[in-house]
C-alpha cells in the first residue's frame, strides 16, 4: 500500500504524547521544586490510605511530603528517566518516523515554587535541548504548558488556582516558555484535561478538597476553572504576539456519553452530560460561557469572582484548534442503579453492552471517535486534535525479550480507521498522538504496569528493573502506518 491509498491529508501529524510528570522522574534535580504530582502516591495498590490522596490529598500528607518528600509520598518521581533519557528515546521515535511528539513543561523546573521572580537556567537549558534534539530529527514538539504539574507551593498557599494571582504566575512561566522556545515550538496547548477539575480537584488545579466545606468546595472548583479559563485567553494572546505563526489548543477528555435507549427521559439524561463535558472546550473556543452553566450557578448559588474585562478577553482571544483526549465512551440511563456497572478506575458508569472493556474497566469504542469528531467539528468549525487515545493493558516479555501486543495493534487499528471515516466525512483533523508511547507511570494508577507504549520500558510497580527501552510488535506495526500515511493498517 502506498501513500495515495490514504484518506490522511498530507502533513498529517502522526506521533505520540507524553507528560513530564509521568515521564520525566529526576523530581528533586537542578534545583526543581515539588508539584503536586510529587506528592501523589507511587504505590497505591500497597497502602490504601495513599491511594485515596489520589482524589483529595490532606493537608497534613502535604506537609509530609514538603519536609520529606520521601518513601510513600512519591508517584512520578521516578517516571522513566526521560530527564536523562531523552535522546535515546528521540531515536526510537524517530525511527518509527513521529512526525510529532506532545510533551509538557514542568512549572517548577523553571520556577520551583511558581512564584520566584527569574527562572532557573538548568530548566531553560533542559527543555532547549530537548527541543532543539526533537527537531534535529524533524519531530514537531507539542507542548502542554500545564500537564497536572501545579507547584506545591500554589497549591499550598493559593487555594490551587482559586486565587486570581495565579494567573500572573502563569502567565510569567508562559513568557520564559515562549521566549526561550518559541522558535522550536508551533503548536502549543495550555491546560491538559481542563475538564477533569471535579475528578481530581488535587491533580489538576491544586485544590485539596479536605480543607474546605462541602459547600465550599464546588464554587471554588468553578472559580478556578474560571481563572484557567482567563489565563488560557491571556496565554493564547500572548502566544500570538510573541511568536508570530504559532497555535494555540485547548485541551479536553471527550467522553462521549450515549443514552441508553430511546427513551427520551435517557436522551435528556444524554444530553446533559455532553453538555457539561462540553462546557470547558465551549468556553476556550466560543469565547463565552454557556448559559446553562451560569443558570445552575444562580440555582446553586454558586458565586464565581469575574476580574474586569474578563467577559472580553474570554470572547477575544479563542484558541486556534480543540486537541482532546479519547479513551472511552459512557452510558448514561435513568434507571442506573438497576444497571450493571463498568468500574473504570476513571470514570465509572452503567455498562454498555456492546462495547467490550480493558482491563482497568475503561469501554473501547471506536465508533464512538468518529462520532466524537464529527460532532465535535459541527459545534466548533476549528481543526482537530485527537492527543490522546490508547490501551492501557499488561504486557508480557517473552523469553527472547520481544513483546507480541496484537490487542494493542487491533485497538489502534480500529481508532484509526475510525478517524479515517470522519476525515471522508469532512472533519478537519490535524494529527494524532496516542498516549504513553513509550511506557511511563499512570495517572490515575500510579503503576508502571498499565502499559500504553509501543516502546517497553523495563520497570515495575515497585521501581525495580533497568530502565532499558525494547520495541514492541506495535513498534514495527506503528512505523509503517506512518510510513503510508495511515494507509496500511
Ligand atoms: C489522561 C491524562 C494522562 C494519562 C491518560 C491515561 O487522563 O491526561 O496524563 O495518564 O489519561 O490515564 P492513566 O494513566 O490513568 O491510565
């Protein structure tokens, strides 16, 4: 099969995403401060308690890890040694022939509590070279600014990002990003999964939900996704004005929810949730809140501080394409509590029985990305962005060293030809990176064995092994998809 075969457009960005935090490891090197995911669990399976700092970490567990930042309180610490590792790892994606490579910068690499008034040079030097050597190899670098890598500091002494001082902050760690590497970066995201804030307030803005009233804790939820909301605008004209040609996206996990039957209690039900999944990319794209959002503020009495001018600089500075991550679609039924549940470790919901599930419970659905991208083009007529999507699964590692990963060429298999049916459809797709290329520490796990790479890397749950980099049979079968434009599949 040749390249004309494809129903890719030409320049299609084929590659793979990452995060710093998931990756990176070397936490506490060349003067890099702690941010929240240094103080997420590294083995939740083994200590309970520390498994549920995963969704609202306590503020004395803080104050742990800020003195000592050790034994249990260190999920990504480690990640796979990226810091040290990344030429190496460049190869590899070089040769499956990346066309792209989405990865993060860590606030405190450059600003160890977020709030210092330079940056640190060592964090600069890093992340030059790491775009300057991604380049050299013809990879386009897409960069998240802000991948769950909030500084402790801010989380600690801001209420996360409900405190509108933030949004300086940030807006002085996007000014060093731009200026120092702006002329390797193109494309740009700002905040990863910005819809996530209720699933995992700690991981996300910085928001330890323990310290706060129940009844406080949604309203400040809102306010800083408000703030985020502000910072994503003034990032995005900053963006425009310091690197002329550059591109800002939002970033947002599409999890398409279908109603369970055409009962039309089910559709409203449906529709809803599409909707509120929907509120975070409609802010950043259309410019404007909606107004069911501001109606349930006024029901709940829920009041979110707007700065002055805020309306404007929301509906003035859009950003330039919707990039988002897919994993898994949902059902939505009135009668749920009847209904037989699927337990993702992420998302919980009642089962589809059409679809079947991984092995952390998460609902493969193909369909579901063509469904998700054409609707998502009818609602914001902007070029799309899939920077996400793949099989978390245990691997094996055969006695010769190879690794035989058939379901994970099956799934990404079937997701592609899924994205080919929506761009014959019309749909503006600008590439596709799937997630955890190469192997790395899981977000909501914390382990090394929920494995998404077409690259092995050797470690597991208890950081033992060498760190070494195999290819996997979806190495082999990846490359050549590039190589004919998504045509041999
Ligand atoms: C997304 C996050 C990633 C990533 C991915 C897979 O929600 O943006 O950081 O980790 O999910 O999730 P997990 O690692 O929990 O399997």
């Amino acid at each position: 099969m040749s390249t004309t075969d494809s129903v890719f457009p030409k320049g299609f960005l084929w590659g793979g995403a990452t995060a710093a935090n998931q990756c990176e490891g070397a936490w506490d090197v060349d003067g890099k401060g702690l941010s929240v995911a240094d103080c997420t669990t590294y083995k939740p399976h083994v200590d309970k308690k520390d498994y549920a700092a995963l969704h609202g970490i306590t503020s004395e567990q803080i104050a742990e890890a800020e003195e000592s930042a050790d034994t249990h309180m260190y999920p990504k610490r480690h990640g796979i040694d990226f810091y040290h590792r990344y030429k190496e790892d460049i190869e590899l994606f070089a040769e499956m022939g990346f066309k792209t490579l989405r990865v993060s910068i860590q606030w405190t690499r450059l600003f160890p509590t977020g709030t210092e008034a330079e940056p640190l040079q060592s964090g600069i030097d890093f992340y030059r070279d790491l775009f300057r050597t991604l380049r050299e190899h013809d990879i386009e670098p897409l960069v998240t600014l802000h991948h769950y890598e909030m500084p402790l500091y801010l989380a600690n002494h801001y209420d996360g990002w409900g405190k509108r001082e933030v949004i300086d902050f940030f807006l002085r760690f996007c000014e060093v990003c731009f200026r120092e590497f702006g002329e390797y970066v193109t494309y740009w995201l700002t905040f990863n999964e910005i819809d996530s804030v209720f699933r995992h307030p700690w991981t996300t803005i910085g928001v330890c939900t323990d310290r706060y009233a129940p009844e406080k804790r949604e309203e400040l939820i809102y306010q800083c996704v408000h703030n985020q909301f502000v910072a994503s605008a003034l990032a995005t004209k900053m963006l425009h004005e310091m690197v002329p040609g550059a591109q800002m996206g939002c970033m947002v996990t599409r999890t398409l929810t279908y109603p369970e039957n055409c009962n039309p209690k089910n559709m409203l039900l449906a529709q809803k949730t599409n909707r509120d999944n929907y509120f975070y990319s409609d802010v950043q794209v259309l410019g404007e809140y909606p107004a069911h959002v501001l109606k349930y503020w006024e029901r709940a009495g829920i009041h979110v501080e707007f700065g002055q001018g805020d309306e404007a600089i929301l509906k003035q500075y859009p950003v330039d394409f919707v990039s988002f991550s897919y994993y898994m679609s949902m059902v939505d039924s009135i009668d749920a509590e009847q209904r037989e549940k699927v337990g993702g470790n992420l998302a919980t919901g009642v089962k589809n029985p059409y679809l079947p599930v991984s092995d952390w419970g998460w609902q493969v659905d193909p369909d579901g990305l063509t469904y998700a991208l054409i609707d998502m083009q009818d609602r914001y007529h902007k070029p799309l962005f899939i920077v996400e999507n793949g099989l978390g699964a245990y691997d094996t590692v055969n006695e010769d060293g190879t690794i035989d990963d058939d379901y994970r060429i099956d799934y990404f298999r079937e997701h592609i030809k899924a994205i080919g049916a929506a761009i014959e459809e019309g749909v503006d797709v600008m590439g596709y990176t799937p997630w955890g290329c190469i192997d790395l520490v899981s977000m909501s796990t914390c382990q090394m064995s929920k494995r998404y790479g077409f690259v092995y890397v050797d470690l597991d749950d208890d950081g033992n092994g060498t760190y070494a980099r195999s290819r996997k049979k979806s190495f082999y079968w990846y490359k050549k998809v590039i190589e004919t434009n998504g045509a041999d599949l």
